[in-house]
C-alpha cells in the first residue's frame, strides 16, 4: 500500500536544497497545494517561493486553471507568503480535518495567462 501512495504523490512533490542539503519541500495533488514547508535555514531566502513557483509550473503544465491551498490563522508567515504571491482568500471554516480548534483558511489564485 505504501508504495502505491509514494508511486502515485511523487510526481507531486518537489524538493528544495541548500549546499546538499534537503531544507524544503512541497507537494500537490492536480490544483491543490498539500504542503509547503522550508527548514529555518532555508527562510528568508525565496525558497519558499522558489518552491511555490514550481508547483504553479506544474500545474500550468497539466492544464489546471486554478490554485488552492488552505493554511491556518495563526500562521501569519504562510499568509504573507500566499498573498505576496497573489492568493486571494476565499473562505474561513473551523479545522475538522485534524479536529484541532483552529480555524482555517482558504486561498485561491489563478493560473490563467
């Protein structure tokens, strides 16, 4: 079972490296951003962006219209980030996924030309 789900979310996964070392990751599954996460080495020095840029690519290239991805309230980094890179939020709605009392938030941006 493990290999199928690593088979079939690889090709969503990038990578990010630093000297060798891996220090950020994202992934997607078609126009949704599932993770994004960056070592503290690695912030405040575009690798986040670097990394969302990829994902955009990718969906670009597989025809997919629209960008989603959802980060938590207290998480102001991550919303600076997606609003600097021109996500647009697009709803509020308690976390029921991982039942942790927080509130999430969703974003969305366009990928058109």
């Amino acid at each position: 079972m493990a290999e199928t789900f690593v088979d079939a979310a690889l090709p969503g996964f990038l990578v990010a490296e630093l000297d060798g070392t891996v220090i950020g990751f994202g992934n997607r599954e078609a126009g949704f951003v599932d993770s994004l996460h960056v070592a503290a080495a690695g912030r405040r020095r575009g690798v986040a962006r670097a990394l969302m840029a990829g994902l955009e690519a990718r969906m670009r290239a597989d025809g997919i219209a629209l960008a989603a991805l959802e980060t938590d309230t207290f998480n102001e980094a991550s919303q600076g980030l997606y609003l600097a890179l021109g996500y647009v939020e697009v709803a509020r709605y308690p976390d029921e996924e991982w039942n942790s009392g927080l509130t999430t938030i969703r974003y969305e941006k366009s990928l058109a030309p």
